[in-house]
C-alpha cells in the first residue's frame, strides 16, 4: 500500500474565500483566506501568520520558522532530542533555498494554494538581514556535511475542509483533518542523511513566536501553552530556560490523537487564537520503495527568543522521511480592535451617558 500524505480530497461546506497568493518584489510569498493572512520569507522556511481581519496583525501576529538540522544520539532513551545528546548540528541559515508556489482549481474554483521551500547546497553570499536567531549549540563545521542533505517544506491551505490518512506497507494508518482556509498543512521529506551510526537520529528544530505584533511589546499579551497528556506548561518567548547541558523537556503526547499541538493563547481572555501541531507519526520510504510509519516524538524548550520545539525522527539511513505539521489559526477567537474615541460605539456610548446625567440634574432641580 502507497504512502498517501495529500490525504483523501476536501470537503464540502459551503465556500468561503478562495484562498490568494501574490509574491512582492522581494520575493516575500502572502497567502491570504477570509480568515488567516500568511507571510513566507523568501530566503529561509519561515512564517508569520495572523488573522486577516487584523490589519497587519496589529493585535496578534505569531511565527514559525525552521532553525536547525542535527543528528544526535538518544542517550537516555527517550525518544526525543536534548541538546547534549548533539552529535551534529547546522543552522537551517547556512544554505540556499527556493521558494516556488502553485495553485489547485477546480472547475475555475481555487481549491488549494501552495509554496514549496527546497534547500540545496551551502549558502555563498551572505544571508539578508532575517529575524531567524541562530541555536546557541550551532557546530559550524556540520554545515557542509549536511550539504547533500535533501529537505523540501510543501505546503498547503485548502478552501474546504482536507481529510486526510497516512499509510504504510503494513497497513498501519493515521487519519487528520486540515481545516479549511484557516490551517498551512505542510509536507516536509528529509533524505540522503548522513547518519554516522546505525542508531543516531535525527532532528528539526523549529522556532514558535506568539509575540510578533508590531507596535508596544509591552501590550503583547500572548502566551504559548503545551497540550499534553500529563501537564500543560505555560510561557512566554521572553523566558530562557535553555541551558549548555541540555534540559529541553519531553512532550507527552496526548491519547487518542495522533494531532499533537502548542497553542498560542490570550493570556487576558484565555482564548487560544494559533497553533502549531504535527502528526505523531511519519512514514518512512525505504531503498527499494518499502514504507513503514514510525513514531515521531517532540520536545521544547524556551529560549529567550521563543520557544524551541524539537520533531525528532528514528533513522532511515538510506531512504528518506515524511512528516506533517501544521500551523493556523481557531476561526472564532478572532481579536477584537479596540475602541477609538471617535468610533459610533463609543460616540453613542457618551451620549447615552451624557444623556442619562442630564436626566438626573433636571429631576434634581
């Protein structure tokens, strides 16, 4: 049985906006619903997504980016990555990367955009002045042995509701939904790796920001919060709780889902407006075509410029990996603007009041 990672075909409610994609003159990719507005960096896989009913993400703006490849070795056996289990490691930085996009339609309906990130070889010139802080353990001298490493970041926003399943040769499955016009669900596939023992492992480390709304950051009131099975931790991007002999927590994954996620909440009205998730599961493609889906395990840690969530993979010396995440934002917990002094709510608000001190002096008299 044939891996299917595009899953199975949308739904079909009733459409909202046909999702839109334009590129500036700087190469920056926006995609933009009805409901979310995202911003792909041209030069490295990054994203700033917010609300499209908030210009510019004035009231909350958050971002995902990818920082870091490494190899390691599971020392204490927990299926996931702390940094003193690094054997090697490069910044994600340090090479080229392309960025294509395309469109679905259907029936002259646009059903799905995409972008796809694509590394290749060691970067020549400089990179640009891009807001990617680079991991505090980097190994310069890993940059060229991961330089034939093949990475590829697909992904897509979908105009209806996606339902999908991942399967392998032994049957196995995981079945999700992609939430229409408001969830980036992306593919990435990691290949020809260079594992240096038959049980080293490898990671990405992704970035996650809840605080990237321009203006006062003393008015950011966002948090992250983990959704796990035995705790749910809270913190903010300001915190630091990395340290050089490595205590980045184990996630626990949550029972009865294979959808994981860190939510980016409110803190005054504790309302969850973003997210970033990932499958707890990926599908390895073996030499000779075989598939097996295997268990992908996280971990986190705060780093003084954000949270620092690591998706560790078992090895697949030889074939490559496919995985899924996603980020997106909850359609019903939009932000409010808030009130000018000359808007019609507030102008009436201050006549019914101006009104009602007028009644009182008049029966005082």
């Amino acid at each position: 049985m044939a891996v299917s990672a595009q899953g199975m075909g949308p739904g079909r409610p009733d459409p909202g906006m046909m999702p839109e994609q334009t590129r500036s003159d700087d190469g920056t990719v926006w995609v933009k619903t009805d409901i979310i507005t995202i911003m792909a960096n041209n030069e490295v896989p990054q994203f700033h997504f917010w609300y499209t009913t908030d210009t510019d993400g004035q009231l909350a703006k958050f971002m995902t980016s990818y920082i870091m490849i490494a190899e390691f070795e599971d020392s204490n056996g927990d299926g996931a990555f702390q940094s003193n289990e690094s054997l090697y490691s490069a910044p994600l930085a340090s090479y080229e990367w392309s960025l294509t996009t395309g469109t679905v339609e259907d029936d002259g309906v646009t059903t799905e955009v995409w972008l796809k990130y694509t590394k290749s070889g060691v970067r020549t010139i400089p990179i640009p002045d891009v807001p990617i802080p680079m991991p505090p353990f980097n190994d310069s001298s890993s940059v060229h042995r991961f330089e034939d490493v093949t990475i590829q970041i697909w992904a897509h926003i979908y105009l209806y509701d996606y339902y999908g399943e991942v399967t392998d040769d032994h049957g196995a499955q995981v079945n999700f939904t992609v939430a229409g016009r408001s969830e980036l669900k992306m593919d990435i596939e990691i290949g020809n790796f260079p594992f240096s023992s038959e049980t080293s492992m490898v990671t990405l480390e992704t970035l996650q920001r809840e605080n990237v709304a321009p203006g006062d950051p003393n008015m950011m009131r966002h948090r992250i919060q983990t959704r796990e099975r035995f705790r749910n931790v809270t913190f903010d991007s300001s915190m630091n709780w990395s340290t050089t002999g490595g205590n980045e927590s184990r996630f626990e994954r949550m029972n009865g889902t294979a959808i994981q996620r860190l939510d980016f909440v409110d803190s005054e009205t504790a309302m969850a407006q973003g997210f970033f998730s990932w499958l707890d599961k990926a599908t390895i493609t073996w030499p000779g075509g075989d598939t097996e889906l295997v268990t992908v395990n996280a971990s986190y840690v705060p780093t003084g410029m954000g949270v620092a969530v690591y998706l560790s993979y078992p090895n697949f010396d030889g074939g490559s990996i496919l995985h899924d995440p996603s980020i997106g934002l909850y359609p019903d917990a939009a932000p409010l603007p808030p009130l000018s002094l000359d808007s019609p709510l507030v102008l009436g608000i201050g006549a019914v009041v101006i009104g009602a001190i007028l009644i009182v002096l008049v029966k005082k008299r």
